[in-house]
C-alpha cells in the first residue's frame, strides 16, 4: 500500500511539475514582443564592430563613410524580410552583448560565434557562415612559426571578448596571450613586433594578407567545435519571436549561398575600393568628423561641468543646520566618488546601466559622464578660489547692506573665478583629449575614427600621426586664447 501511494504521489509530483514547465514556457511566449516591437518602432538596430574585414568596416560609398560587409548584407536582409529599415550601430567588440543586453541594440552581428558560454546570455540565429581560424604573423617570420605551438615563449594577439582570444588562453602552453579591443591594433602592434602572431578568423586574416605584403597567414590548428568556428546573430535572451524570425531569413542565406555567391564578393569589392588610395589625405572627411565630436563633447562637457561645479562647491562650503550639513556631505561624497573611480568606467555605467533605464545615445551619454566627471575637478577648483578671497572682501561687501548671495555672485566668485582661471583653462584642454574615452561606445571621435581609417587602409601607423598633429593643434589653440584672455583678466 506504502509502496503504490509513493508512486502516486511520485506521479503527481512529475505531473504538477511539468503542467507548471509547460505554464511558464506558455507564459513566457505569450509574453515575448520583441517582434512586434521592433515591427511597431520600424527599425532594426543592429550592433557591430567595424573593424573586422571583410566582415565588417568601413568603406566610401558614393563619397559617403558607410558600414559595409558580408555581416551588414546579412543585416539587411534580416532587416528588409521584417518589414523594417536596418540602423547600424558601431562599438567596440567587447561592448557589443552588454549593449544588447541593455537594449542599446536589438541584434548583433559581428562574427560572433555562439559558443556554450554565450548562449546563456542572449539567443542566438541559426549559423549564417561556417569558417575557420588562421594566425597572421609578418611575412619575415614565416620561416619561425608554423602554428599556435610554435610561439612558446612568444606572444600571440586576439580580440578581447572573442573566441580565438579565449581559445588561445586554453590551448597554448609557455605562449602570452595578449588581448586588444580592436583588430587593427594588433595588427600594428604585430607589425612593431610587440607581439609575434594575430589569431584571427580566416576570412578577416586573408583579407588582411591580401592587402598587406608584409603580413602572411598559417594554420592555427586549435581544437575548435562547430559552434566555435560559425557566425550567428545575436539577440536579447527570451527574445523568441524575433530570433524565429531572423531564422527564416538566415535558413533562406544558408540554402541560396548567399554569403560565397553575393556577399562576399561585395565585400572583396569595397576593400579593393579603400586600397586604391589609401593616402591620408583621401579620408580628411573621417578626421573632420572625429574633429567635430571631439569638440562637441569638449565644450558641452566643460559648460555643463562648471556650472555642476558651481553647485558641487557651494554645497561643500555650506555650514549650519542639518540640510545644510546634509548637502555639503552628499557633494563632499559625490566628489570623493569620482574622483576615485576612472571615466572610462563612468562612461560604460552611463551608457550601459542608465540604458536600462532609458535609452540614451552615445553621444549624449558621453557628454553626460565627461561633464559629471568635471564637474567634480572644477568643484574643487572653485572652492580652492573662493577659500583664496580674502575675508575682507566678504567683510566689506556685508557693511555695504549687501546679501550673502549677493556678495557671493558679484564680489567672491569673479575673484575666484579670475585666480582658478588656469586651471580651468587645463581642465578644457584635459577635456580634449580625454574625449577619446568614449570611442569605446561608438561616438565618432578622432581615436574612433582613427581606428576606422587604420582598419580600412591596412596602415597602421599613418592614422595615429595624423591625429597626434590634429590633438596638437585642437590644445596648442586652445592654450592660446586661453592665454589671451587671461591676460584679458589681468589688465581689468
């Protein structure tokens, strides 16, 4: 008897739990609209890192800078069987999931592989390409390596976040791995002989090769799984509806042979097009528009910082009663904060974590922490210039009948204002080059667009010259007419 109700209570139990099993996964499909809502909204934002040929960068097309690759094609025809207009976001790699998983992006695709490790965090297509992975080394050096085992002792590059990065940490023994954000810096780092081989995939490193005299490509002979070696599209987990979708798109890619018959000849044409000329001056357009982002974020963030340090500095020199105390606490930690944390951290927490809240670009989100971050300094500034006014000045203001904020905003702070002058003059020039922060969003400034210009040109040394010059020139004007008006203030 004991026995026949364990076994219907045993019974029950795998009953309830499966009507339950199949309630939530009810419940969760009923819930899914990421189709619909990308339907509603008309576009398809698709993240990418452009730095990766033939895959994706970025190439003139009918004088415009434009996105391009065989993974953009693929985008787009996701994008055009949805019934939406495809919008191409470019970051660095190592950013692309967590934008996706913030909402910042709708798909990924970027030769990403969907490995064990990243299924757990966001659902991905069908495999769209199989390929493989080759190292680049300098072509002098084909003599020495033969594949990843030959470099003991030595050291071998790959893309932060990427799988040939992860791989080549497990299966080299004695051998340095050295990991970088962008493709075309390793490549120049390989080229300076700070590192002795690139793992790439095998399309990017022929592509590479091709363009390259200098370069050459071996085997790798990692020990790789299918999914290790195939492309997919990424998209936020629970993301069902949407991912069937793309599917059916990526199943109609795979059956005509679209990447090797359409795809990647089109990419084969846009790379022969940016080798053609690859002088400097050809993409004085790219350097302009880095120019006037970096502008942009500079002075937009020196503005909006003063005036927070304005606030931030009264409100630490704030004395008597609690809201008082209160205040001058809160400014005295919101400066402590930032100060001890680095930008780039603060901008990554702007972008990515305030996305979870609302959606923000990049542009303004850059402004947003750059501005937060020197507010701070000038905070500090400002109250080092106020504590620098003599007592007297404030002493005489008040026997003239005037108020406390009165004499603050006409006879303290144009004091102080006149004494911190050169250090908000080095502020505003700091900002100038600091600016370069947010390159790892995707804001198109100089380093961003210095990086595009590299990766599309195979040179790896012009571009960062260039910008070095363009950074002399931005700071070395701005000294000068700060000079000025100090000088200005001097003489009144």
């Amino acid at each position: 008897m004991k026995k026949r109700l364990v076994l219907f209570l045993a019974l029950m139990l795998t009953l309830v739990t499966g009507v339950s099993a199949l309630t939530t996964t009810t419940a969760s499909a009923a819930s899914d609209n990421s189709l619909a809502k990308v339907q509603k909204k008309g576009t398809l934002v698709m993240g990418t890192s452009p730095d990766y040929p033939p895959y994706e960068f970025q190439a003139t097309v009918h004088g415009k800078t434009k996105i391009v690759g065989m993974d953009v094609a693929v985008g787009q025809k996701i994008a055009k069987d949805l019934g939406v207009k495809l919008v191409v976001k470019s970051m660095s790699f190592d950013s692309l999931l967590v934008a996706l998983q913030t909402g910042k992006v709708d798909m990924v695709i970027s030769g990403m592989n969907p490995t064990p490790a990243r299924r757990k965090n966001v659902d991905f297509t069908h495999t769209y390409y199989q390929g493989g992975y080759s190292i680049v080394i300098n072509k002098s050096d084909k003599g020495i390596y033969k594949d990843k085992d030959s470099f003991v002792g030595k050291t071998i590059g790959a893309q932060t976040g990427s799988t040939m990065y992860n791989e080549s940490k497990k299966q080299t023994s004695g051998t340095t791995v050295k990991g970088m954000t962008s493709v075309s810096d390793l490549i120049l780092a390989l080229q300076s002989h700070k590192i002795q081989g690139v793992a790439m995939e095998k399309p990017s490193a022929q592509a590479y090769v091709a363009n390259n005299k200098e370069l050459a490509a071996i085997p790798s002979h990692f020990d790789l799984s299918a999914s290790d070696t195939s492309a997919s599209a990424a998209f936020a987990k629970g993301s069902t509806s949407l991912v069937k979708a793309a599917n059916k798109s990526v199943d109609q890619i795979k059956k005509q042979d679209l990447v090797n018959k359409d795809y990647l000849p089109a990419a084969g044409k846009y790379l022969k097009t940016n080798t053609v000329n690859t002088s400097m001056l050809h993409y004085w357009k790219a350097f302009l528009t880095g120019v006037e982002y970096t502008l942009i974020i500079t002075v937009c963030s020196v503005f909006f910082g003063f005036i927070l340090g304005v606030l931030l500095s009264l409100a630490r020199m704030a004395r008597g009663g609690v809201f008082k105390t209160a205040l001058r606490w809160l400014a005295t930690a919101y400066v402590e904060f930032i100060r001890g944390t680095p930008m780039m951290v603060q901008v990554m927490f702007v972008y990515f974590g305030l996305g979870l809240i609302v959606n923000l670009p990049a542009l303004t989100s850059g402004i947003i922490a750059i501005s937060l971050n020197s507010g701070a300094y000038i905070a500090e500034y400002i109250r080092g210039g106020i504590n620098s006014v003599d007592d007297g000045q404030t002493e005489a203001a008040r026997s003239l009948g005037m108020s406390s904020g009165a004499t603050m905003r006409y006879v303290v702070l144009p004091q102080a204002l006149k004494n911190i002058w050169p250090s908000l003059g080095n502020e505003f020039i700091t900002l100038i080059k600091d600016s370069s922060i947010v390159s790892i969003i995707g804001v198109s400034e100089l380093i961003f667009q210095s990086n595009i210009v590299r990766s599309d040109t195979y040179r790896g040394v012009a571009p960062i010259a260039v910008i070095m010059v363009i950074y002399f020139v931005l700071t070395f004007t701005a000294s000068r007419l700060l000079n000025y008006f100090e000088r200005r203030m001097q003489h009144d």
